[in-house]
C-alpha cells in the first residue's frame, strides 16, 4: 500500500464511518474539519480528503471496525510506515498478531510478521514488542539480521 491507496481507502470509507458513529453530514464535516460541500464531494467520489484528511480520520477514528476492517489492525503503524518509509521506536506492546498478522521469519528472540489487509512488515521481540515496522520488505529483513547478530 502507498498513500495513495491509503486514501482512497479513506475516501471511499468516509460515509460508512459517519453512519458507523451516526453522524450527520454537518457533524461528521466539523469534526474532521472540511466543509459540508467537501464531505458530500468526497463521499460521491468526486474529490478526495487528501493525506492530512486520511490520517486526521484514521487518528479521531481509530477505533472504527470499518477503519479496523479496511486497514487491518494498527492504525497507527499503517500512518507512520507511510509517513517514514522506515520507523523505529521504542519497544511498543502488542497482542502478538492474533488477528491481522502471518509469521514470515522467527529467529532468535525476534519474529517478522506482515499484516493481512495493509501488507506492512514488523519485527517483534520475544515479548511481542513492536521493535520496528515498514513496508519495505528488504529493510525488515535487513534490520532482523541486524537484531539476531547483535542479540537485540
């Protein structure tokens, strides 16, 4: 995915999203911060909320099963894989990929992972801490071998 799926994901979920939350049009637009001409423009398909509006609904939204079915999981990570190629932070918790995720390499403590929906990579520690995420596949495998040789 780049962002220009992203968005369209975004675009197209817009409406479902408000009638998830039961928002009218005049709600649903002040709260993503667009007018209601833009939301009706967007929800007809006939313009787009762009990259700030996509993460601005993804951020205020997160908890969305639509958003949740769509994008497969962590919004978060999808948002910032997008916004940084490449991101690291520190260890983050997670449930381990009960859901969104397939085990592609185990090794040592550490474990790549690629999300179901969105595609995007991650390394997980021996704790199911989130060490880093991208949709770069050759830098996730990269950055494991980085972690095996260096024991972490």
């Amino acid at each position: 995915m780049d962002r220009s799926e992203f968005i369209k994901k975004i675009d197209s979920k817009l409406r479902l999203i408000r009638n998830e939350n039961d928002f009218t049009q005049d709600k649903m637009a002040e709260i993503i911060g667009v007018s209601k001409k833009t939301l009706v423009q967007i929800e007809k398909g006939r313009t787009s909320i762009g990259w700030t509006g996509a993460v601005a609904v993804c951020t205020i939204f997160k908890d969305s099963e639509i958003l949740q079915m769509t994008l497969g999981g962590d919004l978060q990570d999808i948002i910032l894989s997008l916004a940084f190629d490449k991101y690291e932070e520190s260890y983050k918790n997670t449930m381990g990929g009960k859901i969104w995720w397939n085990d592609i390499d185990i090794r040592d403590d550490f474990k790549i992972q690629q999300n179901l929906v969105s595609k995007h990579f991650r390394i997980l520690d021996n704790k199911n801490r989130r060490v880093c995420f991208s949709f770069d596949e050759q830098y996730i495998k990269k950055r494991l071998e980085e972690l095996c040789e260096n024991g972490g």
